[in-house]
C-alpha cells in the first residue's frame, strides 16, 4: 500500500472525553433541534435560513458574523429560524486548494488534520456557548461526523457525494436533518435515490463497527442548479423545478417532503449578488402556489461579512477565501425582506 501512515489520531470518542459539551450547553442543542424537526415536519412553519461563509476559515471573523445574526435572529424569531452555515471542510474539484479548517487551521499554513480536527470542535463548541447557535455543516467525510456530532444542527451532503452509498446510508443515522443536493449534472433521480435511501433502515460497516440504523425521516432536497457538458450553469429553482420535485416526492411516497433552495453554487451560477433575486423569486413562487408553502423549508445562502471573495492570504476580515459571499449589509437587509415577505 502506497501510503505514509503519520500518526494514528484520537476516535471521536476520546475528543468529545477531552472537549465536552456542558449539560446547559447540551439543553441549548436538544431544544434547537427539536424546533428543526418541527419545521421539517410541518409542526412549526418557520422559515429556515442556512446562511453564513462559504468557509469558516478563521475562528474570530465566523464568530464575529454569527454574533450579528445572533442579533437579526432575535428580530425575526416569529417567522424566520436561522441556522448558521459554519463549513469547516471543502470539496476541492481536482484535490487542491484550500480543504478548509479541518485541513488547515491556518489557511495560509500546512496541513495539520490533529490541530484541525480540534479546531473545529472548539469553533463549534465556542458559537454554541457565546452565541446559542448550533450549526449547519457539509459532511464531506462520512467517518468524521461524530468529531461534532454532538453540537450539529444539520449537515449537507453535497453534489459530488450524494451518489455514494456511505453518504447516504451514514446519512440514514445521524439524527438530524440531512439535505441531499441534487448532482453537479441535475438529474433529481439520483438526489431522490439518495433520500430514499437515507429514509431507510441500513445495516453496514463505519468506523470499525457494525452498526444498524433505522433511517432518517428528515432527509430531504437541496436544489442547487447543474451544469451541463458545456459548462453552462442551469438553474432549478423556478416553479416548474419545485413542481417536478414534488411530484417525485409522491412518486415515492417518501416522508416529511422538503426542499431547501440553494441561492449559489449553479443556481446563482456563482453570481453571489443573484441570491437576492433567487431568494425573492423562491418565495413568490411560494405565494403563487400555496401547497409549496409547505414543501419548501428554507433557503441556503452564502454570505459573510465582506462581498465577494479573494485568495488566500489576501488580508481583509471576513471576505470569503472560497466562493463569493454576500456582504453584511446586503445580508441584514436580505433576511429582513425575507421575514416581510413570509
């Protein structure tokens, strides 16, 4: 095997042992993640907002940006329940790049996967604890799940995984919601598969253990747009896209249907300032169409704390290293024309 074997790091277990999670902080979760259910199950008829940075790639300026949602959130708590995007681990394309904080605590240094994955803990216990949020992450690795497992409100399963079977079938027990994004190249079929398959029980092998779970009723629909052989972006958040999903939901008879929005990515076709449009035609189509009310849950939005993006190492706080984010100012003013619009 061709492989350089560095070090064997710590199981999830001994660092939840060495960074716990307090029983008040613990109480914060449970009621959060209650609520999410309820949302997802048509209990509660909140609106869900999964918004933050493309990447949490340093510690201070998340903290800082979830700070100022924590106080929008407060303001807009009647109609609107925010789950802050805090992605600590990126896809890269062909492999390189900047992976994201689990890889490289510091973005402009070395690998260090030890100090990352306690990094990442610690952001995540630290938002909890100053802010009262938990987070939404991307589970790009399926084994690595149960580093914050304890302190997640909700995890996506991106374009580039949704096909791969441990994905969906971790996917199937981790207890929370999990939004399945349709593939890179649009067909819904394999995003619909992959929702089928997460709803199911599933018995198979992860981190060294049989294990059995007995499916996840909150996996749903993530539409992010696709891109076809040309490399022109397509988007799928019109009426009609929401129409077609619904109609497969039936097809199916899975449960809880659900669609998140994604406003980026292929949708937006990385025209960041496009999310606003997409975010305002998302909910027009809701009005037009009562019966989307209940399918579509909320919307994905990137957003920091300065517009656009720049590269590594580029210097100003709380701009994007990843893809192009919103800005705070068009961001506050976009969740309060959300919550209008509701």
């Amino acid at each position: 095997m061709q492989m350089e074997f560095i070090r064997k790091l710590p199981i999830p277990k001994e660092l939840k042992q060495r960074f716990p999670v307090t029983d008040d902080l613990r109480k914060i979760k449970e009621e959060r993640d209650r609520e999410i259910a309820d949302i997802f199950t048509g209990r509660e008829d909140k609106f869900l907002l999964i918004i933050g940075p493309c990447s949490a790639d340093n510690e201070d300026a998340v903290i800082d940006y979830i700070t100022r949602l924590r106080r929008v959130q407060e303001k807009v708590a009647d109609k609107v329940f925010i789950i802050p995007r805090c992605y600590t681990n990126k896809p890269r394309t062909v492999g390189k790049g900047y992976k994201g904080m689990l890889h490289q605590p510091d973005p402009k240094g070395v690998e260090d996967l030890l100090v990352g994955i306690i990094s990442i803990r610690e952001l995540h216990t630290r938002i909890l604890r100053e802010t009262g949020f938990t987070c939404a992450e991307e589970m790009l690795y399926p084994e690595n799940h149960r580093y914050l497992s304890d302190l997640l409100a909700y995890v996506a399963i991106g374009a580039r995984s949704v096909e791969d079977q441990l994905h969906r079938i971790v996917g199937s027990g981790v207890g929370i919601p999990v939004g399945m994004k349709n593939p890179t190249g649009g067909d819904l079929n394999v995003m619909i598969n992959s929702i089928e398959a997460a709803q199911s029980d599933q018995r198979f092998l992860y981190r060294g253990w049989e294990v059995q779970t007995h499916g996840n009723p909150l996996a749903h629909v993530i539409l992010r747009g696709s891109v076809d052989r040309y490399g022109r972006n397509h988007p799928n958040y019109h009426y009609e896209d929401l129409r077609e999903v619904m109609d497969l939901y039936q097809q199916r008879n899975l449960e809880n249907p659900a669609v998140i929005v994604d406003t980026n990515h292929s949708n937006s076709g990385k025209h960041y300032l496009e999310q606003i449009r997409i975010a305002k035609d998302v909910l027009h189509s809701m009005h037009v169409n009562p019966e989307f009310r209940k399918l579509v849950k909320g919307l994905m939005i990137e957003s920091y704390i300065e517009d656009g993006n720049q590269p590594v190492g580029g210097g100003v706080y709380g701009k994007s290293i990843t893809d192009p984010c919103l800005g705070w100012e068009k961001t506050e003013k976009l969740i309060y024309e959300i919550a209008d619009m509701l």
